[in-house]
C-alpha cells in the first residue's frame, strides 16, 4: 500500500512556486506572503478541519488528517509540488510532537512549540542542512528565499497552533497519549 499523496496536487489552479516549493493559501489569521482562505460558516471547534469540498479545507488539514497513515512510510512518491509541502508539514509535526511531553499541560506544550514555530534560524530549500536536497530546488535569489522562509514561518506558526488543538482536544491537562505515541516514528526516515 503506498502513502498517502496530496488531494493539492491535481488543483486547477496551480499555486506561486518558489524553486518546486508551492506557497499554497491557508486558512490562517497569521501573517504572510499568501492570501488567506475564508473560515468555515458556522464556525468549528478549534480541533476540528473543515469537510475535503470546502473552500476553507488547506493543506495544513491534510497535513494533520495524513500524518498518522503517512508517518508508517519510509518511501513516498512525489506526485506533484502540494506532496513536497506535505512532506515539509508532516516533518513539521514530528518535531512538535517530540517537544510535548507526556505530563505537559497544555500551556507549557504551547510554550514549547511555539518556541518551536517562531525560531527563525531554520533551513529552506537549498541550504546545506535541508533534508532531501536533491527533490527541492532552490529558490533563484535572495528575495525569493526570503518569501519562501516568510511562508514557512506561517505555515509553522499555524500547524503547530492547529496540533496542539488536536492534542489536547480531550483534557487541557494532558495531551493525548494516542497522538504522543507517534513521537518516535520518523516520515521517510528523516525529519527537520
């Protein structure tokens, strides 16, 4: 059984790429280079993803709705430019979950990866210690690789907002033993 692809990949609308990295829009209240997505009428819980069909369904949805299934697999098959955000997503994840520990309160989860989220001094395509240098392209100048760790940060900033809504959907004491228990397991053998 192969991992699962992004839905992304096959839109009529092909987003701005930066070397073969999509800036896709996102539903987010965060700053930054791309257009945000309307939000959901009536308004969800904050641990729920809009329906697949919705306008306000994003990459980072599928990201959180993928992460488990996909985390099993060591080999993934880059169908279009949404699977190389996915992967970026999914590595994203991983490494949040490795700071959350399994007596944090939710508060001092969020301190942690947020910590996380809003340091600066993380690798873009193309840098020496970017993780599968040889599926990214870098992008063509300095301008562009600063939009690009610009998207990254929010896209950072809004996932890990989103997990910590989904880890501590149950009790705001303890997070969810059941999302914890994916902490060891590397996507494709790597991570950030």
């Amino acid at each position: 059984m192969p991992a699962y692809n992004s839905m992304f990949n096959t839109d009529p609308n092909p987003p701005r790429l930066i070397g073969n990295f999509p800036l896709l829009p996102l539903r987010t209240k965060i700053r930054g280079p791309v257009y945000p997505l309307p939000f959901p009428e009536p308004a969800l819980p904050e641990n729920e993803s809009p329906d697949q069909d919705s306008e306000s369904y994003d990459i980072l949805d599928e990201v959180l709705a993928l992460f488990r299934a996909n985390t099993f697999f060591r080999n993934f098959e880059i169908q279009g430019h949404a699977d190389r955000l996915l992967i970026y997503g999914i590595w994203f994840v991983s490494d949040c979950l490795g700071k959350i520990k399994p007596t944090a309160s939710r508060r001092e989860a969020t301190k942690e990866v947020n910590n996380l989220a809003l340091d600066t001094n993380f690798a873009i395509p193309g840098d020496p210690s970017w993780p599968l240098r040889q599926m990214y392209e870098p992008p063509r100048d300095r301008q562009d690789a600063e939009v690009l760790r610009q998207y990254m940060m929010q896209v950072r900033q809004e996932l890990a907002e989103r997990l910590l809504a989904r880890v501590y959907a149950d009790d705001e004491t303890r997070p969810s033993k059941w999302w914890l228990s994916f902490t060891k397991r590397k996507f494709m053998g790597k991570g950030l």
